[in-house]
C-alpha cells in the first residue's frame, strides 16, 4: 500500500511553514529542535490558530466580517471531518495532520470558540474568566502535542494546561500596550486592577506607576508559579520534543524575569541572542537531570 503524501498536501505544509517562519515569536515554533516527523505537523496547528488569531486581530475588516471569515473555518473544520477537505493549503495540510495523526477535532473548535470571543468581549471581571479564555485559546494546542506524539495521558493533559495557560498569561502580560492600543482589549481582570487603584486611563496614558508595578508583578508572580505547575512537563517527555518543550518553557521564564525587571511596563521584553542560547543550553542541560 502506498504511503506517498500527495502533492497538495505537500504544497500545504510548505505554506504552513512558511507561515510559522514569517511570525515573530518568542517562544520557538515547529523549530529545529523539533524531530522532523513532527515539523509539518507542528506547522498546520500553528497555522491554523495563527490564521485565525490574525482574522480576529489584524487588518479593517468590521466584526460581521471577522465572524464570518471564523465561522468559514469552523465550515473547513466540518468539512474536514466529513472527509471533503476544502483545496485551501492550510486546510489539505491540517486535514492530514488530522487524519494521519487521530487528534480530536473538537479541540479545533475550542481554537475557534476563542478567537471569536476575542472580536466581541474586550475586558474579564475576574481571572476565572481569563482562565476560561485560556483553557480555549491556549490548552488545545499543547493537548493536540501530546496526542501527537502519543503521550495524551491524564497527568500529561494536566501539567500542559498549566503550561499552556502560563505561556497565554505570558503574552498578555507583556503586550498590554498593544492589546489596549490595536484591539482595545484588556486581559487583565477588572477585580484586580480595582484592588490595585489602577484603571483604564493608566492603561491608556501609559502611565508606569507605583500601582501599576504592584499589579503587574501580582500578575508576574502567578503566572511564574502556573508555569513551575506545568515545567516537570519538560522533563517527563524525552527526546527532541521534550527539548523544544524545555526551551519554550526556560523562554516563557525569561521573559517574566525581563518583564519583572524592566521599568516600563508597557514595553514589550524581547530575547537577545544571549538569552536564547541561555534557553537552549539550559533545556541541554535539564534534559540530563
């Protein structure tokens, strides 16, 4: 029986790599970390949550218009599980990620649900909220790894929820500027900026005060103890994935270090060469310990 991968699902992956490569990304994607059977695969999920992440985001298209272009991909999505796989190369590639791969369609759905609550709902009243947010827009993916690679068990679903949500805490906390500014999104719950004294005029003032500082690294300090939950997740799986993994991980951490140190806390911390080679002898080195 033939195993050849035909060549539009190949054209697909090419796309979705490409896709990963053209983003900026603290945390690295479908790297070379990764073992090569798991690239193309790696690549369609992050294309299709970056495709609709952008749709939700990016450009002038009106509400209506965003949710309709969402709701088109939850069409791909049916079609996809009815075996009609629309020629899209995002769509031919996920579709056989999916179908190669057995991952539960449902968690692209959850994706989905995510980013259509981001054109509608700007501001979270507790952080129960921001965790329901979190347990859609960032848990699937790491739970569609681990059935990936074979290791979807309970403990193993568990610290990656952790994990995940850490990472999705990580990017609000230091793209606070840019959600207020770009999507007039704030992430952080309106409970605690009451109990800070911070509101939404320091928000948009740019306004670095004591009370701010005090709420940030309140957020810094809880997102820091949710990533630790999650980081034995590194250790647990081997090989290169569990590398890539130790890497995003000591990334995640990093960038709470530089975001806790800097005094302005609208600045968006970025990790130099000396960071990133820290994070990769690092993951190196706890992969022997």
């Amino acid at each position: 029986m033939s195993t050849r991968v035909p060549d539009e699902v190949l054209q697909g992956y090419r796309w979705c790599r490409t896709l990963a490569r053209s983003h900026y990304e603290n945390f690295p994607v479908a790297s070379f970390l990764l073992p090569t059977r798991l690239r193309n695969p790696v690549a369609a999920i992050y294309a299709f949550a970056r495709t609709a992440d952008d749709i939700a985001d990016e450009g002038d298209a009106t509400t209506d218009e965003r949710l309709q272009q969402l709701d088109a991909m939850t069409l791909a999505l049916d079609a996809i599980s009815s075996g009609t796989t629309p020629d899209a190369p995002l769509y031919q590639a996920l579709a056989d990620t999916i179908t190669r791969n057995k991952l539960p369609i449902a968690l692209f759905h959850d994706l989905l649900s995510a980013f259509q609550q981001d054109v509608g709902k700007h501001r979270y009243a507790d952080f129960g909220e921001v965790m329901d947010y979190c347990r859609r827009s960032a848990n699937p993916v790491g739970r569609l790894l681990l059935y990936l690679t074979g290791q979807a068990s309970e403990r193993n679903l568990a610290m990656s929820d952790a994990l995940c949500s850490a990472l999705q805490l990580v990017n609000f906390l230091q793209d606070i500027e840019q959600d207020y500014r770009e999507n007039g999104r704030i992430y952080i719950p309106q409970d605690e900026m009451q109990r800070f004294a911070v509101s939404e005029v320091d928000i948009e003032q740019r306004r670095n005060s004591f009370q701010l500082r005090l709420l940030i690294q309140h957020q810094i300090q809880r997102t820091s103890k949710l990533l630790r939950a999650g980081s034995p997740l590194g250790k647990v799986l081997k090989g290169r994935f569990g590398l890539e993994l130790r890497a995003i991980i000591l990334g995640g951490a990093r960038t709470l270090e530089k975001l806790y140190q800097q005094e302005d806390m609208f600045s968006r911390p970025r990790l130099d060469f000396a960071d990133r080679r820290r994070i990769v002898l690092g993951a190196i080195k706890q992969g022997f310990t």
